[in-house]
C-alpha cells in the first residue's frame, strides 16, 4: 500500500491541482502521515506543499505522536502555524493547518473471539468535528485488512473528500471478522490550509471507535485501544424486540383485566 491508498493519492493530486490555480504552487508530492507498517503504530505530520518535510513524529510500534512546526511565506513574511497528533489509546486524531499540510494518522490490529458460526460484521467510524475555511482541503480515511493486504494494496478502504463547510460528521467502514483472524484498521487525518485565506483544523477531536458484538471479545496489538461500542447482533435485536413486545403485550392485559367489569 504505500504510504498511503491510491484513493488518498488521487485526492491529494486534486489538491495540487487546486492549489497550483488558486495560490500559483506546482503540482507536486504533499508528505502525509499513513501506515508504516507492523501491527500498530501512530503517526504525525506538518510540512509545507513543494517543500521540505518539516516535522514528523511516531511511527510504528508507539501508541502516540505529535507534531508542530512554524511555516512562513516568502512572500508576505506572514508566519503560520501547523499541528497535528494522534493517540491510540483514546483513538484521537487532531490536525490543524495555517499554511501547508497537517496530516495524522493510528492503526492497529484487532483479534475477536466468541463470534457466532461465520463471524460478524464490525464497524469502524471515525467521527468528525471541525472547521475547514476559504481556500482550504481535508480528508478522512479508514482502511481494514490483514497485514499482508496492507502490504500489497488489496485493503478494503473508504474515504471522503471535502473542501466546503461543514465538516462530514463521520466516515464509517464495515467488514467482516472471524474468531481468531486478526484485522488492521487504519484511521487517517489530512487538512491542507492555504495562505491566500484558509484555514483547515479538524481537531474538535475526530475520535475512532470500533463495534463489539454482544458477547465477544477482543485483543489489539497496541494492548492500549478501548473505544469499543457494544452492538447486539440481528438475532439479539429480534429477540430484544420481541421481548419488548411481549412485555408491552402483557401490560395491555393486564390492564384490560383491570378495567373489565365482574359479570
């Protein structure tokens, strides 16, 4: 896969392009934090379009990252700043941008046991909270595979690209899981903020969170990610329905019972 997914690429050629209409830049490689390879890791990056990377942090192996940095434009002398970080363990994401790129990103690798026969589908989501303005790009990103599809480009992936106000409220991805087969999920952050008045900050904080089907269990690589969100399986819904129905339909009885008369 790279550093990041040929959908990311072509995203990031879109802003390029944007740029080199609207802020007279070239068309050119734009550094972004992605995966790096093995089980879990975190990665932060700012760095300025056509330029040199100008700071980066994590990696994999380590469960946080952070970086910062001061850009300038030549040719207003005007100084800007970018951020970004991202932590496993909440599964937080943050990315601001004055000028330049911000981009974050975690992953980790999720082992279920106690599916029922065929596994379950998960969830990934990845929520949104932000504001992007004037001439300024973001996008978001989940991706979920084995380490082998990581690896070789065959990941399942969804994204979204937006340069308008507001802000997505969440990307969502679904696959399937079976007991004991691990499964990498990937959560990427970017924002591009333009000095010819945009500023991109997705940092509220977009927040990734995994479903855990009722009754099952998980291990992650990191031994530090925990924003799981329990969701009953369909059979477990109907059964609950029918539960609920079946309690309503007693009430109603015994409430008939209650207002009928002795004959």
């Amino acid at each position: 896969m790279g550093r990041f997914s040929t959908q990311f690429a072509l995203a990031l050629a879109s802003v390029g392009l944007l740029i080199s209409t609207g802020a007279a830049h070239a068309l050119c490689a734009i550094p972004v934090a992605g995966y790096l390879g093995g089980a879990y890791g975190a990665d932060a990056v700012t760095g300025m379009v056509c330029s040199v990377l100008l700071d980066m942090d994590g990696g994999v192996g380590v469960t946080t990252a952070a970086a910062s940095s001061t850009a300038t434009n030549t040719s207003t002398g005007v100084s800007y700043s970018l951020a970004s970080s991202a932590d496993l363990a909440s599964g937080v994401l943050t990315a601001y941008s004055g000028i330049g790129t911000a981009s974050a990103s975690i992953w980790d690798t999720f082992t279920y046991s106690g599916l029922p026969s065929g596994g379950a589908t998960v969830t990934a989501t990845l929520s949104l909270s932000g504001t992007l303005s004037g001439l300024s790009h973001g996008q978001a990103e989940l991706q979920a595979g084995s380490q082998t599809d990581f690896g070789d480009g065959d990941t399942s992936s969804q994204g979204v690209f937006f340069n308008t106000n507001p802000v997505p409220a969440s990307v969502s991805l679904s696959f399937n899981v079976e007991d004991g087969t691990p499964e990498t999920v990937l959560a990427e952050i970017f924002v591009y903020g333009d000095s010819a008045g945009g500023v991109a900050n997705i940092g509220d904080p977009p927040t990734l969170s995994l479903s855990l089907p009722m009754g099952a269990s998980v291990t992650t690589a990191s031994g530090v990610f925990a924003n799981f969100t329990a969701v009953p399986e369909p059979s477990s819904w109907a059964m609950m329905i029918l539960g609920f129905a079946g309690v309503g339909f007693a009430g109603y009885r015994s409430r008939t019972r209650r207002s009928t008369p002795f004959q």
